[in-house]
C-alpha cells in the first residue's frame, strides 16, 4: 500500500491459482474500518466493524469485472459508488486499486483486511494477510512513504578530474 494526499492505493498479489478470472468468479474484498471504532460499522463480536467494502468481482450471473465501493449502513451493505482505477495483472493475481481518500471520510488512519475467494465456492475465501477472520491491520496516511531509489553506480576514470556540481551522467 501507499498513498498520496488524496489517494490511497492498495496492490493485492495472490497465490492462488486462477486462470480465467471471469470463468472462475474471482472476487477480491478490501475491508475497511475508516473511524477505528469496532461499535460502528458491521456488527462483529471479534473483528473491526467495517465501515466500507471494496469488491472486486465477477458476478455469477454476469461477465465483467466490476469494482465498487459499499458502505455499511444499519443493518447492512448498500453500493454507494462504482471505482474505475484499477488494473489486474496479465497472470491474473495482481489487482490495483485507487481509492480516493474522501470518499471514506478522508481518514488519518483507518483499519483494513482484504479477503480473495472466488463465488464458485465460497468456503475458498482466504483472508489476509494470516488468514484470521478476525485479524485486521492498520494504515496511516500520515506517514511519508518513501520509495527505494534505484541504484546508480558510476565509473570514473582515474585521470578525470571533475568536481561534484559539474558531473553529468547519461543513461
């Protein structure tokens, strides 16, 4: 995961097999609790109280991939807004996702857990990231993330003779 001001951005990678995601009902849920208060939300006795639920899904009676964001309201899930950014990897277990902050209240930080199953056979959902129902992970989007720079290595000759400001590399 990582974010920006006004996004955040999950990339999900599974190792469960799945060679045609529209025949095989793929379905990826990303959990998330947006005020950290397991009284509000989904009722659980263990778990967070989600507030909000991405799917992204094959239908079983349709052909598509589909992305939506559900929110909990009383006594269940409602579709409040359909998610277009999104990108699924060519061997099929990578999925990214963007979700625009605001659209959960723009939280500082909130609590999540992502489930990947298929509607084929619904005892197969695996929860992540330990495969505990009741576990669940929190992210905050008030730290700076910071990406690993790419390695650059140059090779002087010993007789150049240059200062630091004026060197340029190529490449």
């Amino acid at each position: 995961m990582k974010h920006d001001d006004k996004n955040v951005y999950f990339k999900i990678e599974t190792y469960r097999p799945c060679k045609d995601i529209l025949k095989e009902k793929a379905l990826v849920q990303i959990n998330m609790d947006s005020d950290q208060n397991s009284l509000t939300g989904k009722p659980t006795t263990d778990g967070m109280g989600e507030d909000f639920l991405i799917h992204i899904e094959t239908l079983e009676y349709e052909d598509g991939i589909f992305l939506e964001l559900w929110i909990w309201e009383g006594e269940g899930w409602y579709y409040y807004e359909e998610l277009s950014d999104y990108k699924i990897g060519d061997n099929l277990n990578i999925f990214e996702v963007k979700l625009p902050l605001e659209l959960i209240g723009s939280p500082k930080k909130f609590n999540y857990w992502i489930g990947v199953g298929t509607w084929l056979d619904e005892t197969q959902f695996d929860y992540y990231p330990n495969d505990d129902p009741n576990y669940y992970m929190e992210y905050d989007t008030t730290k700076v993330i910071l990406e690993d720079a790419l390695e650059l290595t140059v090779d002087l000759p010993d007789n150049i003779t240059t200062y630091i400001e004026s060197l340029l590399v190529k490449g």
